[in-house]
C-alpha cells in the first residue's frame, strides 16, 4: 500500500508542476538506487501515458473520446455530496481553432466539454489536428451521437439517473459562422448572419441596405 502511494503521490507531482519526462526519469533512476525498486523505470509507466493511434476524419487526425466514460471518470473527482445534491448534470461545449505556434500552420480542433458543477471541471471529448481547418463537419459526429444518448437515457452514476442539459456551445466568430450557421465569414460578401444580402466594398466588406432583406432563419 505504501509502495502504490508513493507512485501515486510521484505522478501527481509530476503532473501538477509539469515536470519534464526526462526529470522524471531521473528521479525515479535515483529513487530505486536507494530500495525503492518497485517503482516504474520510466515516467510514461509512472504517468500510466502512451500512444494512441488516431484516424483520419475531415481531413485531420482525428482522436475521440467517448463522453459518456469521459463523465464518469471526471464524476469521480468530485466529493460525494456535491454529486448526490443535484438531479441534473448541466454541460457546456466549446468549439474553436487553436494554432501550436505563432511560427507553425498546424493548427488543432478541440471540442472541450465542460461540467457545471463545483469547481468546474473541462475535458476533452473530441480532438482534430492538421495544418487548417476541417474540410466539413464530420469530426462532430461522435460527440453529436453521444449527446443524443446521454439527453435521451441519462448518466447510471452511484446507483442514480442523472438527466444530463447542455447550457451553451461556445464558439468565437470563425468557428461559430462554420460550425453553427453555414455561413461565410464577416470578411465575407454573403458574411450577415441576420439576413441575405450581399456585401458591399468600402475598403472593407460593408452591409449597407436596412430594409426589404430576408432575414435568416435556423434552416
């Protein structure tokens, strides 16, 4: 038992202060040299971190992760009473493009999930890699099936049901006019998300006209 706390204790050191892999090693080479030998060899055992093979969806490299298993392993870190206080398990969403670095294209696609409770808990449940945005909307799919499942059955957590209720889908201007509207970009000639007219150029992309436009609907 003190063995397994004394890893556990490591790896989450290790990981609150964001140690390096190869300090880790080192520790851990210096920490058996003096008896503790059931210790891991490597902090990627100590970490329990490896390599997960991802698809290829949308044009990136693609990783899911289920939602439903993602809830109840995060559930787990919160105190019992916090838990059982509540019927409903409120969730936010938040969409957007996120580039590595200011000298790389590469840019990722996270759909982060958030848990309305105390503290606020936020996840990953889908994450998209390549070097621009997604060609289409596919890499949603998943997280879309598994909402529906959650919203319809409800989470088995502690021997009760819990109705799961998404608050909100946050996007920035970019990811919302592609992810939620279908529509061209602000920069756009056809760029109004409250009607359809067609932009005109002053110097940049203006929306002059105020009467007789359609107005957008949802569809």
């Amino acid at each position: 038992m003190a063995s397994l706390s004394l890893a556990t204790d490591l790896a989450s050191w290790a990981s609150h202060f964001q140690v390096k892999n190869n300090a880790v090693d080192n520790l851990l080479k210096i920490l058996q040299k003096h008896d503790h030998t059931h210790l891991s060899s490597s902090a990627r055992s100590l970490l329990k971190t490896r390599q997960i093979p991802t698809l290829q969806k949308c044009g990136m490299e693609y990783l899911h992760y289920p939602l439903r298993q993602q809830l109840l392993n995060n559930l787990e870190k919160y105190p019992a009473e916090e838990i059982l206080d509540h019927d409903t398990i409120n969730l936010s969403f938040r969409i957007d493009g996120l580039p590595f670095f200011k000298s790389s294209v590469k840019v990722m696609w996270p759909v982060l999930c958030a848990i309305h409770l105390k503290p606020i808990i936020v996840f990953p449940a889908t994450l998209t890699c390549r070097n621009k945005k997604p060609t289409n909307l596919t890499f949603l799919d998943d997280v879309i099936a598994d909402l529906k499942d959650l919203m319809s059955s409800g989470l088995q957590y502690r021997e009760r049901n819990f109705t799961i209720n998404v608050l909100c889908i946050v996007c920035d201007a970019l990811a919302k006019a592609f992810i939620i509207q279908g529509t061209k970009l602000c920069s756009g000639y056809y760029g109004c998300d409250k009607c359809d007219q067609k932009g005109q150029w002053f110097s940049k992309v203006t929306y002059p006209a105020t009467e007789n436009m359609t107005l957008r609907t949802d569809a």
